[in-house]
C-alpha cells in the first residue's frame, strides 16, 4: 500500500447533480496509486463515504510523485446511479472451433 498525502483545492457544488465537484493534489511515496487507495484517502480528507466519492480524472506528469485528480463526491447513492455509468464486463473469448 501507498502513503498517499491529499492537498484540497478548489471546491465546487452542483446542486442539479447532487454532487460536490473537488480539485485535489495527491502526493505519494512511490510508485502510482491504485483508484481505492486514492478513494479511501480522498474521502477521509473530506469526511465523505468511499463509496459516493468518483474519481473523473487523474493527470500526473512522468515520473512525478505527485497528481492532479479531479472528484466528484455525491451526496447520496441514488444521486451517483443516475448520473455515473456503470463499466460493461468483458466477454470472455470463444476458442476457435
């Protein structure tokens, strides 16, 4: 596991979409983060359940030990299925015949 360091940035609500929009700065040790690290570490800086925070984007130089992540932290889990897709699972391939 990864120390990770959250810095707050810029703090956004959208109230038609329920949700607070929030620019964070993360800075880690070593190598890069997993997405649920990030999340538990994200969501603990901004006393908010892991599960309504949704990481949009994550941007991080080469070779840098810090990020730029863009999250949206939604106030409740009706709000989040309305608006974030879930991700199609993969089919598994059929061996040629």
């Amino acid at each position: 596991m990864v120390e990770v360091e959250v810095k707050v940035g810029k703090k956004t609500h959208n109230p038609l979409m329920q949700r607070d929009e929030v620019e964070c700065f993360v800075n880690f040790d070593s190598g890069t983060p997993k997405q649920d690290e990030i999340k538990a570490a994200v969501a603990k800086a901004l006393a908010a359940t892991q599960d309504l925070v949704v990481i949009k984007k994550f941007a991080q130089n080469f070779g840098a030990k810090q990020a730029k992540v863009l999250i949206c932290v939604y106030k409740s889990s009706e709000a989040m299925k309305k608006t974030v897709k879930e991700k199609k699972k993969k089919e598994e391939k059929k061996p040629a015949a």
